[in-house]
C-alpha cells in the first residue's frame, strides 16, 4: 500500500471531498418534508454511503493488479507453482476486503472526527466496515472476471465509471422517497440501494440484525455471481490461454 | 529411468492456426536441449504445453516423470520455469521475490531465507537483492528470474528465450550460469532460443522448429556436418547475375541468398573455391565481394526450411 499510494488515496480522497461539498450544500436537506429521517445532519446521512462509495473506488484495485499481473506475465509465475489455482482468486478477494476495510476503518474516523454520529454504536461501526469491505469483494469480483478474460488494465480501470454513476443512481446521496420520474425508479431497483438503505438504518437509528442480514444477503447474491463468473473465466483463460 | 522430458505427437492448434504440430521430443538426464526457431513458429507454446500452462489439443507429454495434464500438480513441484517476459512484479524487491517464490514452492521460513541468499549470491544480485526490480537493468532481470526458478532446486530447468533483448555481456554472463547450474547441480534445461550462437554454445542437442513442426534435431556438430559443403558467397552486378548462377551450379546446389548475391554449397569444400573464381573470371564476370563460410545452424535451418533464421540474408 505504502508503494501504491495513488490506487488507494482517491478512494479516500474523493468521498471526503464530496462529503464536505454535500454537507455544506446539501445541509438543509434534512428538513425537506418527507426526508425519511428526524435530527439527523447531513453528515449523518451520507456517511454509510461515502463509506460504500469510497471502498467501491478501491474494489478496481484488486482486478487491475490482477490484470497487470497478467500483462507482465506474473500470472504465469503463479500458475507454474505448486499453488492451487482457487489460491489465486481467493488472494485477489482476500485482498480486496483488506484494503475494504482499512478504507472503511479510515473513513468512519474520520466522519466521527467531524462530528458524525452512529446511533447504533460499536456494533453498527463494524456491521458499516463488514458491509462495505464485502461489498468490495463482491462488486471486485466482476473486475477480477473481466481481469481473467481480458488481462488488460485499460479495460479494468475503464469499469470504474459504471461504480460512479450505480452509487449516484441510488440512495446513496439523496433519499429515493424524494426522487421523481425515471431517476427515482432506477434508484429504487438498484441494488445499491437495497444495501445501502438498511445499512444507513444502523447507522441513524441503530443497530438491527434483519438490516444487517438483508445487506449481507444481497451482498451474498451479487458475490455469488461474481466469484462464479470468475471461477468461469479463471477456467477458460488455462485452457485457452496463448 | 524414464527420460525427464518426453512428447509423444504434442500439438496445440489455436483456432484455424496449428501453433505446434505433432512433435515428438526426447530429452535425457542431465542434458542442455536447445529449441531453435525463428518467433512465431511455436517454441513457447511447446514450453507452455511442458510446463503445464496450456492444455495440448491432441497428443501428450511427460515432464519429470509425470503426464503434463493429468498429474500437472506433480510437474509444477519439480520444474523451475523462466518465461520470456521475465515475469516479476516491479514494484517488490529481488528479495521478497525470491522469499514469496519460496512461500509458493513450501520451502520453511528459515532454509527460504538461506536459499534467498544463496541465490542472490549465484546469480550476482547479493548487493540489489533489496532495490525495486523496476530499477534492474534488463540483464539483473533476467539473472533474477533465473534464481527465482531455481528456489526449489528442480529437476528439469525451463528457459523461453532467456537472453532476448540483452546486450552482449549480460547474454555471456547469463550462458555462464546455464552452464555452471547444468555442470554442477546436474539440472536438465530445456532452452528456446532464435538464436544460433545460443544454441550453438549451450546446447548439446538441438531441434529446429519452424512452423509448428520439428524440421531437424541432433547435436550441432551432426547437425551441421549433415548440411555438408561450405557455403561461398558472391556478389554481383544485377546485370551478370544469371550468368554468375550458370557457372557458379556447376560448382554445387544453390542455396538461398539476398538480392544480388548468389550462394552455393561448396562440392569440393574450401579448395573448390579457386576453380570457382577462375570460372566466373573466364566469363568474364566481375565479382564484387566474396565470402565462405563453414556450415553454421544458419544453413541448417536453410537447408530445412529454404529460409534464413538471422535477418533473412545468406
């Protein structure tokens, strides 16, 4: 990490910033009739979702230094030695949750530094890192899919807006109860939101298992398909490989 | 005991393309086989099949004893492999490289770190064992790579062009260590190389590759004495090159050569050359440069393929 600082920090940097930004613009949004939560700040608010949002910018991280791994043939060192091939997938997951919860570790510090609270205390603070790191995992394994099946960084790194613009058409930043037309309904079927509405509860109202198993549940789901994907991929590139 | 390296009608066929044709290779204990090709004509996807990186499309393969498919796990414990890409992550140090080759390969905490050390010291790294690999040179590279297929000490040593790209003093001091690790540890290495002299200096045996198929295999001595006659070579105007040719065949068999340049095997070797040049001065032809060369791996790949392997010339 300390080699790397540019493939963590602006995933640090940039939900802080639009932390700030949001706050200080957004701050009266709380009162808007309808808003789903009492005496609560802003800040308040979007911390569950900057805390997903930023451990989601790192979730690349993992599936392009897999696809650089890859590039520069490190792969092939991997897969000429005795390790099990599942070994290497597992590695890629295992270290996208780590750098999942770091992250997520950095980033709830610092909102309670700034004065956010979280109703539901400890249990809520690690039930926010385990959602978000898991959420890494699951949304990187797409990333490590498409690592294995095109072993280049550019296309990676190029999924990285798709990330931006899922969280921004969610519940992340703004209630879906106040949004209107084609954006609200979009928000309310992405999956996003799903994840983020329960985890958020824990957050302002305090810690819940069903909102915890319901975030987990649908992190499960979307991991299913990833690491299935993946395993699929992994499969194809040692047969087909050139 | 059974060879280390044995393939029975290997072939790998991507698509329409046929990258390697049923070749059948041999090699015993101990020994320095050289596999020569130009790019292209299917040396790596032969070392990916042996090494268990890509699955044959028909024939098969034993490595050290074991099927290259069905008991690949085996293989892998007891084969040292140096890809062509000098596959290292640039951001770590020669040293974590080597100690996470020995956490790949199970070798204890400790023998890894004696093994580390030992290795750096063989191959001249000991000072940049702690430097970022992204500042080697390419031949530090390639010396690094060579220890890290090496931790485990295998049985059979894989080298995919381990000299390509690097300046002429790296290429010796890389041949040096090949044949100290060969000489001395007994390691069988199995070599792909485009180039002669490589083959020429490390080999003991070689096989010629070229368009997916084994074109000749031998020593290089054999190899080369079956292509018999020397070669002579001249130059000549456009104009005269017919006539040159007509008198020059009546000399020995053509064999390929560039532009304005007529090359011949020699009937009556190296002596033939003066009836060769009082022929051409008879008829009044101008010769512009001259050369005889003794048959080299060159000619054996042209005489094999009709094609030059260094730079198309001959």
């Amino acid at each position: 990490m300390l080699r790397q600082p540019q493939s963590w920090a602006p995933g640090l940097f940039f939900p802080l910033l639009l932390a700030a930004v949001y706050s200080s613009q957004f701050s009266k949004a709380v009162d808007i009739v309808g808003f789903p939560f009492q005496d609560v700040s802003f800040l308040d608010f979007v911390l569950p979702a900057c805390v997903i949002q930023g451990v989601l910018f790192g979730s690349t991280n993992s599936a392009s230094d897999l696809a650089a791994d890859i590039e520069n043939s490190f792969m092939d060192r991997l897969l000429v030695s005795p390790v099990s091939r599942a070994s290497i997938l597992l590695a890629r997951l295992a270290s996208a949750f780590m750098y999942g919860v770091v992250q997520a570790g950095i980033l709830i510090t610092i909102f309670l530094i700034f004065g956010a609270n979280i109703a539901g205390g400890f249990p809520s603070i690690i039930s926010i890192v385990l959602i978000a790191a898991l959420l890494a995992v699951s949304i990187g394994s797409f990333g490590i899919a498409i690592a294995l099946r095109t072993g280049s960084q550019e296309v990676v790194q190029s999924t990285f807006p798709l990330i931006f613009v899922a969280i921004f058409v969610s519940s992340a930043f703004f209630p879906v109860q106040l949004m209107e037309g084609w954006y609200g309904s979009i928000a309310q079927k992405n999956p996003l939101t799903w994840i983020i509405d329960p985890t958020r509860r824990m957050a302002i109202v305090g810690f819940s298992w069903k909102d915890l198993g319901q975030s987990l549940g649908i992190i499960s789901a979307i991991a299913s398909l990833g690491i299935g994907i993946s395993i699929w991929q992994l499969r194809r590139r040692l047969v087909s490989a050139q | 005991m059974e060879n280390p390296i044995e393939a029975v009608d290997l072939s790998r066929a991507f698509g329409e393309i046929q990258a390697v044709d049923s070749i059948n290779l041999s090699v015993s204990h101990g020994e320095v086989f050289g596999f020569l090709g130009p790019n292209g004509a299917g040396k790596s996807t032969a070392v990916r099949m042996l090494t268990t990186l890509l699955k044959p499309t028909s024939g098969s393969a034993c490595v050290a004893g074991f099927d290259v498919v069905k008991k690949a796990p085996s293989v892998r414990k007891r084969i040292g492999v140096a890809l062509q890409d000098a596959a290292i992550d640039p951001l770590m140090t020669g040293n974590e490289l080597l100690r996470l080759q020995c956490v790949l390969h199970g070798l204890p905490k400790r023998s890894g770190e004696k093994r580390c050390k030992e290795l750096l010291e063989r191959v001249g790294l000991t000072l940049a064992g702690d430097r970022r690999v992204g500042a080697y040179s390419g031949g530090m590279r390639r010396r690094l790579d060579l220890a890290l297929s090496l931790v485990h000490e295998p049985e059979v040593l894989f080298l995919d062009e381990p000299t390509t790209g690097l300046d002429p003093t790296s290429r010796m001091a890389l041949w040096e260590e090949v044949r100290s690790l060969n000489q001395e540890l007994g390691t069988t290495v199995f070599l792909t190389t485009q180039y002669l002299e490589e083959a020429d200096q490390l080999a003991e045996r070689i096989a010629i590759i070229d368009n997916g198929k084994i074109v000749r295999e031998g020593s290089p001595i054999s190899l080369k004495s079956a292509v018999g006659a020397p070669t002579l070579r001249i130059d000549v105007s456009e104009d005269s090159l017919e006539a040159a040719r007509i008198v020059m065949t009546r000399f020995g068999e053509e064999r390929p050569a560039r532009r304005n340049r007529i090359a011949i095997g020699l009937d009556r070797g190296t002596p033939g050359i003066t009836d060769v040049m009082k022929a051409l001065e008879e008829d009044g032809l101008e010769v512009h440069h001259v050369e005889l060369d003794e048959p080299s791996l060159d000619d054996v790949f042209a005489d094999a393929t009709g094609r030059r392997l260094e730079g198309g010339q001959a």
